[in-house]
C-alpha cells in the first residue's frame, strides 16, 4: 500500500514559513505584503477559491484586497484596474483569478500584470525567467508540488518523469522544474501515441489534464511516485462506478450527495500500485494556495 503524500500538512508548513517572513517584515517596521485578487463574474468554484484565499491571507498575516466585477464589465475596464493595482505602492501581488467570463482576453489581462507582482507566475517574464533557471515569481502549483516532493526526500537525480498534461499553468513549468533538478522528462498528452506505456515508463508520474480517473492503476509503473494535480467533480453514476470500484468510500460519498470530488488518477487503485500517491482532496489544492502566499512575501521583499 502506498504512502499518502498529504498536501494539507505541507501546505501548514508553507504557510507556517510565511507567517514568520511576514512578522520579520513587521518587526522591521515595514508593512505587512498586500495581495488583490480580481475576480469577474459569479463563478461558484472561482467564489469558494477566494473565499478560501482570503482565509489563508488572514492566518499568514497578508493583506487581503479583493475586487469583484460584474460579468458583464469591458475589457477595457478590467486592464484599468489591473493597471491602477500595479501603480499602487501597497499592493505587491495581483491574481486574476480564473476562469474569466466569456468575451474577457485572459492572456491579455495576465499579460498587463506587472512581473513583479504577478504571483500566479503567468507573465511571459516569469515563466522565460524559469526557462533560464533564473531567479523570479514561479507558477504555484508546479512550485510547491517541487517543495513537497523535496519535503518527502524524493531525489530526482535521473529520475524518469512524466507530466501528463502540457498547460502553462501546470504542465510546462513542472516540467522545467523537474529537468532543473535533473529529471529526464517527458511531456505527454492527449495525443500521445500509447499513452499507457509512456505513463509506466515513468519513477514519478504527474497527472495534470483535467479529466477526472483518466490515469488507472495499470498504467503506473510499480512503486512510482504520483502527484495528481487534478480535481474533478463527478455527477455521473456509471463513470463514478468505475473510477470508485477500489474506493468504496468515496461510493458512499457520491451515492448521499450525488457528486463528488477526485483527481485525474485513480486514488484507490494508485495506492496498490505506486509507493507514494497524492490524494484530491488534500494534496495538491492546499499546497496551490501557500505557494500564492509564498510567492505575494518574494514579491513584496523584492
């Protein structure tokens, strides 16, 4: 049975670390870091996502500024905003959150951010920064799933990785960080010829696609590392029957509220295959978060 890689407690560290940085700002007498968040439209996951944010801003000790816009606003009053938030000297990172209402340019507003206060690591700056192994705001979840493999002594010195998944946001900038620790790495996607095999090629596997128990437990090599990114609601009973058959709690769970979250991989057959899993929920979500708040104390210490 494999170990459950628990990204809650990581993340609890992460922020624990945070916390520390922002009361050593304080005690110099500078002021705490400020976050805004933007969110446009009436989003229910994306509401859940800030709400749980603002929470988290208020255990570290960062300010949290939120800004909601309707639905329905120009886009030429969203780029005003995010250009009134990188003049303004007390706010030193800014997330757009997504995703964005339809008729909204996502790439054009993460785009307008300024690099030094683009926490999500988006910018073109920040992910070329990465590209050269250089020093800058890094995207967060790539980032602090690097932070809870180290945490857990996975040395991936010549380790065969797969990232499962080719997104900005994820999937190529895992990647770069895994070949920086000197991985040989493999991107792999939906068009990938054989994709079973080349996922059971792999000593760690990182599911990043968004397709809810895509990766089954005979496409993992025995004894790999798992990191499922994923997270999925599931509504429909016949694909819940399958992806669950190793996990009869989670039947239970869908059976009484009829949905339920999971990942890209299959928790309950992973865990008879590989030797350490991430689960969803509790793995990668909170540790999304803390690298945020990681990445808002980098930008205000400059």
């Amino acid at each position: 049975m494999a170990t459950i890689l628990d990204g809650k407690a990581h993340a609890d560290r992460m922020l624990e670390g945070v916390r520390q940085g922002v009361e050593a700002r304080r005690a110099r007498g500078l002021r705490a870091p400020g976050l805004a968040v933007v969110l446009v439209g009436d989003d229910p996951a994306s509401h859940v996502y800030v709400r749980n944010k603002s929470a988290a801003c208020a255990r570290v000790g960062i300010t949290s500024i939120e800004h909601r816009l309707a639905a329905d606003t120009p886009q030429t009053d969203l780029d005003a905003l995010i250009d009134r938030l990188n003049a303004d000297p007390d706010v030193d990172g800014i997330l757009v959150q997504l995703p964005l209402p339809k008729g909204l340019d996502s790439k054009r507003a993460l785009h307008r951010i300024s690099p030094a206060k683009d926490v999500d690591g988006f910018h073109p700056m920040n992910q070329g920064l990465l590209l050269e192994g250089l020093p800058g705001l890094r995207p967060c979840t790539p980032t602090a799933c690097m932070s809870l493999l180290a945490h857990h002594g996975v040395d991936l010195k010549g380790l065969r990785a797969v990232v499962l998944g080719r997104s900005e946001i994820v999937g190529k900038p895992m990647a770069l960080m895994l070949l920086e620790q000197h991985a040989t790495v493999t991107i792999a996607h939906s068009r990938t010829k054989d994709l079973p095999a080349v996922c059971r090629e792999a000593d760690l596997l990182v599911a990043a696609v968004g397709r809810p128990g895509m990766v089954e437990g005979s496409w993992i090599k025995p004894g790999a590392v798992v990191v499922d990114v994923g997270i999925n609601r599931v509504e429909d009973p016949g694909l819940a029957a399958r992806i669950f058959a190793c996990e009869p709690k989670k039947l239970e769970i869908f059976q009484s509220k009829g949905a339920v979250l999971c990942g890209d991989v299959r928790f309950g057959e992973a865990m008879q295959v590989a030797s350490a899993v991430t689960p969803v929920p509790g793995g990668v979500g909170p540790l999304t978060i803390a690298g945020l708040l990681a990445n808002t104390l980098q930008a205000a210490n400059g």
